[in-house]
C-alpha cells in the first residue's frame, strides 16, 4: 500500500527551514495563518527559494472572507500567479465560488487555460462551502477544467476527521471513475486521529498547520507533532 502523502503548510521562512528536517512530502506556502491563509508577499517568495528543496504549492487568496472575487481582485489574482509560476514553483492553490456558493466555473477556466499546463493546481477549503450533494460534480468539472487536487474537511467550519464520511464518498467517486486527481484531508487533523481519518475516508493525502501553542511570532511548526502524524500515516495498513 502506498501511504498517503504528508503535506505541511507553512506560514513563515522558520518554517520553512523546520520542514527541510521533517518526514513531510510537500508544503503549501501561505501567510496571515489568523486571516485562513493569504498569499505570500513577493520578498517571502524570494527568501524561501533559497532554502527550499521541498516540492511546494503556494496559495493565491488575496483578502480573508468570502471567495467571491470583484474583476480587480481576478486581475490580482492572476498576476500573482504569474509570479509565482514565473518562480518556478510547483503549484497554485486557489479557489473562487459564485454567491451560490458554486464554483466560478468563469475564473477558473482562466486560470486553468492560462495556467494548468505550467503548474499543479489545487482547489482549497472553498469547496467545503459546496453542498455534499453538488461536490460530485464540482470535483468533476474542476478535473476536466485542469486541476489535480481539492482540499477539504469535507464540511464547511469543521475538521476533517468530522467530515470523514463526506471525503469518503468522494474519495470512492475518484477511484471507481478512475480520475486522476488527488483529495487532501485537511481541517484540525492530529496525530490521534489521522490513522482513523485515513481508515475512513481513504484518502490519499493528510494536510496541516501543526503549528507551536501558543503561537510564536514566527508561527514554528510543532515538531513532536509532525513527527508523530508522520507515524501515524506510515502505521496505516
């Protein structure tokens, strides 16, 4: 059995450097941890590329609050991405919903046209806003669009081990069509549960902060705690 991969998500260079030395696959870059998440500033971007071996996707969210994007935020949003893709970073991780709480089919083709042959892409935690009912055919449109992965609790305002079931019947969806594409569990994950997360849901892929409490200045990474997901996931049969 191929164990899931182990994703970190990091909010500062510190991190960064922690995860050189830690048992993780890949990282998803982010700032503004508090704000859910935003986009790193350019100056982050430099710095972490010259102590960076881990293949890493950076988030593109340029304000906390909804995922309803005016025409300028799209403009930012786009040459963010340039950017970052102009940095040779592996991947984006972005999501855009309508105010019915669907995904921006509009954007995204964009994105994904502009984009989808040069980077990874991902779509994040917005798809939790999704109904379960319509996530089947979100995920599946966001395939044929380009994108590779979603990240998800599989329930808005949750963790993911809540939202187990909802990830597994999506995770049963991407191995019966045969899809190439990748569900991340994501969402309050801790070393123990991961193994009852994974059990339940089948998924691939295990996300998390695993940040230091009380957060430091520089959002450290819990070290102990990485460690101990990491066994966790590999204790998986």
């Amino acid at each position: 059995m191929v164990k899931p991969l182990f994703e970190l998500a990091c909010f500062s260079v510190t991190a960064v450097e922690q995860a050189q030395q830690l048992p993780i696959n890949r990282i998803e870059l982010c700032s503004s941890y508090l704000e859910g998440g935003l986009t790193p500033s350019y100056g982050f971007l430099l710095e972490v590329n010259k102590i960076n071996n881990l293949i890493t996707n950076v988030i593109v969210r340029p304000r906390s609050g909804n995922y309803i994007y005016s025409n300028v935020e799209q403009k930012i949003i786009l040459r963010d991405i340039e950017t970052i893709i102009n940095l040779d970073y592996h991947g984006i991780v972005i999501g855009a919903l309508t105010v019915n709480d669907q995904p921006d089919y509009t954007f995204l083709e964009v994105i994904a046209q502009k984009f989808a042959a040069h980077s990874w892409l991902t779509f994040h935690r917005a798809f939790d806003h999704i109904s379960p009912s319509g996530q089947p055919a979100a995920l599946i449109q966001l395939q044929q669009l380009g994108f590779k992965a979603v990240l998800t609790s599989g329930l808005p305002n949750t963790s993911a081990i809540q939202g187990a079931a909802t990830i597994a019947a999506l995770q049963s969806m991407v191995h019966h069509k045969k899809l190439d594409f990748q569900l991340i569990a994501g969402g309050g994950v801790h070393h123990s549960h991961v193994t009852d997360l994974i059990q339940q849901s089948g998924v691939k892929a295990i996300h998390g902060a695993f940040l230091e409490r009380p957060f430091t200045p520089d959002f450290r990474v819990d070290a102990t705690e990485v460690r101990a997901v990491h066994e966790a996931i590999q204790s998986c049969n």
